[in-house]
C-alpha cells in the first residue's frame, strides 16, 4: 500500500507554538523534492510534548497542505488504547490515508497485549493501520510471531520496523509474505531491507535530503542496484549524522542550519552540544547544504 521514501516530519515551532506557515512551506517543498509520502507526529514530529489540540491540528494542516499528492501516515499512537483510539477516528475523520501506531510505550504491554491493543483499533475503526516497532524508545518489542498474527487483520496494512535488526525483518516478511507491508524505520537499514521485500522507509534523513532519499529507493525498484547502492553510501553519512543526539536534535538543527525551519525544541530536548554542532556543520558542508 506503501511504497517509496516516506518522510517523517519534523514539527516547527516559533516561540514555544506550532509554527504553521513554516509547516506548509515544508510539506509543499519535501512534495516538490520529489517524496513519496509524508508522516505527521511521528517520533521526528516531537510527538510526546505535543497537546492533543497541537496534535490533530498538525495533522489537519498536513492532510489538507497535502491535498492528496502523496500519502499521509497520521501518528496516532498511544500507551493508552483509548486516547490512540481518539487519534485515529480523527486521522480518519480529516482524510489522512492511514494511522501509524507505535507499540504502547512505558507500561509494556505481553504479546497478547499488544495483540489485543492492535486488534481492538482494527476493529473500531476499519482504517487502514500502519504497526510501529521501535523497541529502543518503548522497551516493547513487537515480535515476529504477534505481527503475523496481526497481519490477518485486513485493515493492518503496514508495520515500520525500527528494531535495527535485519533477522526480524527477515522474519516478519518470511512468516507474513504479502499479507502486510514492510517498511524500514531505519535510514541505514533501508537498501539491505529493500533487498528482502520491504517497499520503501519513514525517514529521518529524507527531512533534510527528500529527493536522494527517494531517489535511492526508486533507483532499486528499477533494478539499478549500481544506483541504489552508490546512494545508500553517499547518504550514509547523513544517516549517521542525523543520530550525533538524540532525534530529532540533530534533524531540526541541521533544518535550521539551512535555512527551512526555526530549529526550536522543546524541553527536555534541548539544542545540540557545540561539539555535536560543529560535527553536524561540517557533514551538511560535505553535501553543499549550507556553506
């Protein structure tokens, strides 16, 4: 259903609100760069210190920005299955085309839970629903074994696995074939994912670079391996840059740094250590983005 470089948006902010002249400007240049879908709220989108009122609306003004050009993957999800509930009958109420849900987070739900979670907002909602397994931020692993369960389901439709490891991507696709869609949360994973059945990634690095991103993962759906790995090098270094502190600090640095959004964050993020900053500056030299 997915398929191609996916961004997942940094939210600008301008004295402590959502800057929302700055959002639009940012959307309608990552569509004119050429991306394949966007991702309002995610991790990189500072999710965790919106208000649900800044949430919906950030949502609201990609789906509406976006006019339908390219897909829009709500973030939606919650530790609590009743408020992503809420977050998903509204991503389906304003037009976005699906939910992403990350696993609930800090009260770590068994397997069964997480099944159960998953099933109940399949179920309630029939929209289209995008699984999100980032264990490294949630301290819950979604196993191979629960997302075929949850592949059966017929409106999941997608999983972004961000778990690093290339053995349980390889076993997701092996236990679920074509019943739902892979799809990379790693930048650095994406080509050796591409290689085993994923169809595209949600990428931090595509904030700063959309059209090499995505032209990376077309690159490899034409069977120009030589292209497709060439780029994976070249943007590697990007790749590794945007995680010099914790994301999205180094992704809405290195925006600003170029000049597209008002690199603010809001606590307990905080702006990059001068080292970090210095590190950042030379690599967005390296790729002519800032001088």
């Amino acid at each position: 259903m997915f398929k191609g470089a996916i961004t997942a948006l940094v939210t600008p902010f301008k004295d402590g609100e959502v800057d929302e002249d700055a959002y639009r400007n940012f959307i309608e240049w990552q569509i004119e760069q050429g991306i394949d879908g966007l991702v309002p709220v995610g991790t990189t989108g500072e999710s965790a210190t919106l208000s649900h009122e800044e949430h919906k609306r950030v949502v609201k003004i990609c789906v509406e920005t976006t006019k339908k050009r390219v897909p829009v993957i709500a973030g939606a999800g919650s530790n609590s299955t009743k408020e992503a509930l809420d977050l998903v009958e509204f991503a389906k109420e304003v037009g976005a085309d699906a939910a992403l849900l990350v696993t609930p987070y800090y009260n770590k739900p068994t397997q069964e839970g997480l099944y159960q979670h998953y099933k109940h907002l399949a179920e309630r909602t029939g929209f289209p629903l995008v699984l999100y397994n980032v264990p490294g931020r949630t301290s819950v692993n979604l196993l191979p074994k629960t997302v075929s369960r949850l592949a059966e389901i017929k409106n999941i439709v997608a999983i972004k696995e961000a778990s690093g490891s290339l053995k349980q991507a390889s076993e997701i696709i092996s236990l679920c074939g074509d019943k739902i869609t892979v799809i990379s949360g790693d930048d650095f994973n994406t080509l050796p994912l591409l290689s085993i059945g994923a169809t595209g990634v949600i990428s931090v690095a595509s904030n700063v670079m959309p059209k090499e991103v995505s032209e990376m993962c077309h690159a490899f759906f034409e069977n120009d391996l030589e292209k497709a790995r060439s780029l994976h090098f070249k943007l590697f270094p990007l790749f590794q840059a945007m995680f010099y502190e914790t994301n999205p600090i180094p992704v809405k640095t290195a925006l600003g740094l170029m000049g597209m959004i008002n690199p603010e964050l809001r606590l307990p993020l905080c702006p990059m250590s001068e080292t970090n900053l210095n590190r950042l500056k030379e690599d967005l030299k390296e790729y002519g983005l800032i001088k």
